[in-house]
C-alpha cells in the first residue's frame, strides 16, 4: 500500500478538482458575486484545497495501513 498510496492519491487529486470545478463556481457566482477572471481563480484555488484534502486523507490513512 506504500508505493500505491500516492498513486491513487494523485488520481483522485485530479479527479476531485474536475468534479469539484464546476459546483465551485457555481457556489461562489452567487454567493460572493465574484465575476470573470477572479471567479476562475477562486474557483480554480477552491477546488484546488478540496481536492488536496481528500488526497492528503488518502495518504494519510494509507500511512495508518502500514
């Protein structure tokens, strides 16, 4: 499971961050009134963060498996 761990990790990394983009978005177009290029990058940035959580939640229990 070590060598595994960050494999996975990344595949759901990116996975999550394409999921994640668009409800993002969405979320803060119209709760935070946030438009155009600064709307790209929080969104970019926000689904940035939860993709990073899940894959560190990922590697860290793969760290507890061991």
């Amino acid at each position: 499971m070590n060598k595994v761990a960050p494999i996975i990790a990344f595949v759901v990394f990116m996975l999550v961050f394409v999921v994640t983009r668009t409800p993002v978005r969405n979320f803060l177009e119209a709760w935070v009134a946030l438009e155009g290029v600064v709307l790209g990058l929080a969104s970019m940035i926000a689904s940035a963060a939860l993709a990073a959580l899940v894959a560190g939640a990922i590697l860290y229990v793969g760290r507890l498996l061991e």
